[in-house]
C-alpha cells in the first residue's frame, strides 16, 4: 500500500443508521483515507443487521483497490439503492478492508457514538 491510502482503526463506537432503524454497532471500525478525500469508515460485516441488506447488480472499479460490490438497505417502507460498498478482494495492502462496507453519507448515516 502506497501513501495515497491509509488505513487505521477508526477508535470509539460507531454506528450505522438507515430508515429509522440502527443497521450496526462496531468497536472495530476502519477508517480509510484515500489521496485529499474525506476519511471513510467501513464496518465489519459480522457487525452489520446483513438481514436487511441486499446485494446489488452494480460493480464499480478502483485502480488503488480493486472491484467493488454494492448493498441496498431494505426498510420498511423503501429500498434504498447501492447504499453501501465492499471489497470482497481487495488489492494487496488494502487488504484490512476485506469483510468490511462502507456507506454513502447520503444514504446512511454512520457516526460516532
């Protein structure tokens, strides 16, 4: 792993919300620092409700950490598409991130508690 991404514990509690309902809850967070980007946290997978997620079609491709697949939440009421992202097979030294998603603050809210 270069120096354009750094990966470190991400320390404290985190919580993952999404349609009014708590998604996850980790002391095992990663936060993810990738060139001037904002941090991103990625929780681990055995700390996310999985029950309410769905795999979705869409892939996409990072040159810095391979190929990625995409989630969508499931709430009561609505599907809130591509919500979260996972590298199942990260490229090397970005392999912390395996077993872990990250989601987009437009469509969950991750925060620390």
């Amino acid at each position: 792993m270069d120096d354009y991404i750094k990966i470190r514990p991400a320390g404290g509690t985190w919580v993952l919300r999404a349609g009014g309902a708590v998604l996850g809850e980790t002391r095992n967070a990663l936060e993810l620092i990738e060139g001037q980007n904002p941090p991103v946290i990625y929780f681990p997978r055995e700390n996310i409700a999985m029950a309410m997620l769905e795999p979705s079609d869409t892939t996409s491709h990072c040159p810095h950490k391979g190929d990625a697949t995409y989630f969508s939440i499931q709430t009561k009421s609505v599907l809130i598409k591509d919500a979260g992202w996972s590298y199942e097979n990260p490229k090397d030294g970005i392999e912390a991130i395996a077993g872990h998603l990250a989601f987009y603050p437009d469509k969950a809210t991750v925060e620390q508690v």
